[in-house]
C-alpha cells in the first residue's frame, strides 16, 4: 500500500505545481474549459478543487483560494456569470467555499452572494417527494450529483443563520434519495430518477436511469459524509455506513472501483478514478466521525493508494491523474441514453478537477 507521505507529497505537488500558480479565469485542471474552449464562469469544477486545498492547508492555500474566488464574486456580493434563474445545482457547490472564506476573512462579499445561492434553492422546482429538481432544463428529475453539490451547503446554511428548516430539509432530501433511487439488491444507487417515468432514459415503472455509475454513487458518498459531519444525524450516518460498505463490496483486486461497478467483466468498462477517490474521500472522513465500518476504512485507504501508485505518474515534474471520466449525464442535447454502452463512450481525461479535487480532499482526510 502506498504509504501516507507519498499520497500527502503528491497532493502537496499538485497544490504547488499546479493549482496555486493557475490564472484563475484559465485553471489548469478545468478540462472542459480547454477541450471545448468555454468561457471561464462560476462552475463546480473549480470550486471543488478550491474546496480541497482548504481542505488540505487553509494557511499555505487561503490567499489563492480567497483571490480565486473573489474573481468570480463581485464587491456587491453579485456573482456575473451565475445565473439564478438556471436553477442549476451545480452552481450551489462553491457555496461551502463562501461559507468559510466569509469565515477567514470577514469579507462581507462572500456572505451575501452565499445569500443569493440560498435564494436559488428557496424558489427551486421541486418533486413531488421535496427534492430539488437537478437543474431547471431537467424537469423532475433528480440526479445523485445533487447530494453533493447542494445538501451539505443547504444544511451549513441552515446552521449558520439559525434555520432549522434548511437543515430538516437537506436530510429529509437525503432520505428520499434513498427511498427512491437505491438498488435494494447491491445497495448502490442508479444515476437518476424522473417521477413522472416520461423522459426516454427512464424506466416506465420505477423512472430509475438504467445503470449504475461509479462518479454519481461517489457523489453521494461524499455529500453523505459531509452532511453527516455537519448534522451527526444518524439516518445520514447509517446510508453513509451502507453505501460505503457497498462500494467496498465492489473494489477491484487493485482497490479501484470501476466505471460501472457492477458490470465489471463488460468489455470496455475500466478502473474510474474520480468515483473511487470520492468513495475513499467519503469512507475515511466516515471512520474519522465514526460512522462507517472498519473494513469501509480500509477499503478508502486501499482505494487512494491504488490511485496514487497506480493512475498517477509524473511529467515535468508535475503529477498526471488518469482514468477520469470527463462527464456524464441523462438526457439533454446529446440524448443521452443512461446505458451502459454510453457510459462507457463518454470522454477518458487526465488532470480534470473531477479526478484531483477528490484526490486532495481524500490526501485530507488521511491528514487528520
């Protein structure tokens, strides 16, 4: 097993070698920037791995993280390329970042455009269950990615101005999560779920997407751990316990989880790295609060190492992360299909924030 000081010296590269010296409107690690020429705007991706490096080192990392942030977040606390009206869960990610960058500085800027994200989730589109619909051009549905990028900051909201709502709706959200989209028979969680069974990536019976993906079930791990850490609610604990020991159930003779876990002899499918960092992320910050088995530990551990050692190598002196699913999704422009042949289409990267934002976040937890 690749011990700790590797993983944490190669964290430690990937912080001073290439994050802390990217433009922040040109960042190294924002793949989708570069392979299709976006503009820079107020994104996920970004704001995941600024959450890692204050994981990480918030002394060695907080000056970066504030002026990259403070790019996107105007004097006013308005936020020019975030886009309300969207409904985007997406965009609610880099709100944690806010939340403790409001708390470094004293900067009232970061407060009020935490204020308008929250804003965003008061007047977003709803199931019928409560749960957020994932973005607004995605009428009821629910996709797992949004345990991540909007419960935790709903509930660390909730918790900070004082609004025990906020904070019951984040687990009771979770736990619809779970009464609709968990798979009874492995205890994974398919990608997606669409009440009214009518989009034509849905099952007509249960609206459940057809497979199982890797990034969407680490989404949720981590979300899971987070929420748990910041509610101690022990409904969230025990999903938290079960998802992580179901993944276990899953790693790979090297320790990695693959893009379809539960297709692992399907020609094509191969060891995925971000949904197994985020696994290991939520794993370990899970047997640090106590809320997850043993061998689920273990298992987390067994999972960075096998990254490290194994889908991470050095050019230039510079570390290089593969295997990373660039994206996927259900639906859309491209019609996505949820099937496990599309899946496995989808775009393999290296160096995408998806892959080194875990990475660093796991590197973290295995710090404490």
């Amino acid at each position: 097993m690749t011990d700790l000081k590797e993983i944490e010296r190669t964290a430690l590269d990937y912080i001073d070698k290439m994050i802390l010296p990217s433009d922040p409107f040109m960042p190294l690690w924002n793949r989708e920037n570069h392979i299709f020429r976006k503009e820079p705007k107020w994104n996920y991706m970004d704001n995941c791995v600024i959450r890692g490096i204050l994981m990480f080192d918030r002394e060695r990392c907080g000056g970066y993280a504030e002026k990259f942030v403070k790019s996107y977040v105007a004097a006013d606390g308005s936020i020019p390329t975030f886009r309300e009206e969207d409904f985007n869960l997406d965009n609610i990610c880099g709100g944690m970042n806010l939340l403790t960058l409001g708390e470094m500085t004293g900067d009232e800027r970061f407060g009020l455009a935490a204020e308008r994200l929250f804003r965003q989730l008061k007047n977003q589109p709803r199931l019928g269950c409560g749960c957020f619909w994932h973005k607004g051009i995605y009428p009821r549905q629910m996709w797992l990615d949004g345990a991540y990028m909007a419960l935790p900051f709903l509930a660390a909201y909730g918790i900070k101005k004082g609004d025990k709502q906020a904070v019951s709706d984040a687990l009771h959200q979770a736990a619809q999560i779970r009464r609709f989209m968990e798979d009874g028979s492995s205890g994974l969680y398919f990608h997606g779920y669409n009440e009214t069974a009518d989009m034509f990536w849905a099952d007509p019976e249960t609206g459940l997407s057809r497979e199982i993906w890797l990034r969407s079930n680490g989404w949720l791990c981590a979300g899971l751990a987070d929420l748990y850490e910041l509610t101690g609610d022990a409904d969230c604990g025990r999903m938290l316990r079960d998802l992580t020991d179901a993944l276990t159930g899953r790693l790979n003779g090297e320790g990695m989880l693959m893009q379809l876990p539960l297709r692992p002899e399907l020609p094509g499918n191969y060891p995925e790295t971000s949904g197994t960092l985020l696994y290991a992320y939520g794993a370990i910050k899970g047997g640090r609060l106590g809320v997850v088995s043993e061998s689920a530990v273990d298992g987390g551990k067994s999972a960075i190492s096998a990254v490290c050692r194994d889908h991470i190598r050095y050019e230039k002196g510079i570390p290089v992360l593969g295997n990373i699913c660039l994206m996927a999704g259900l639906g859309g422009s491209q019609n996505r299909d949820g099937s496990a042949e599309y899946y496995l289409s989808e775009r393999i990267v290296e160096n995408d924030a998806k892959g080194i934002a875990p990475f660093i976040m796991a590197a973290a937890e295995l710090r404490r």
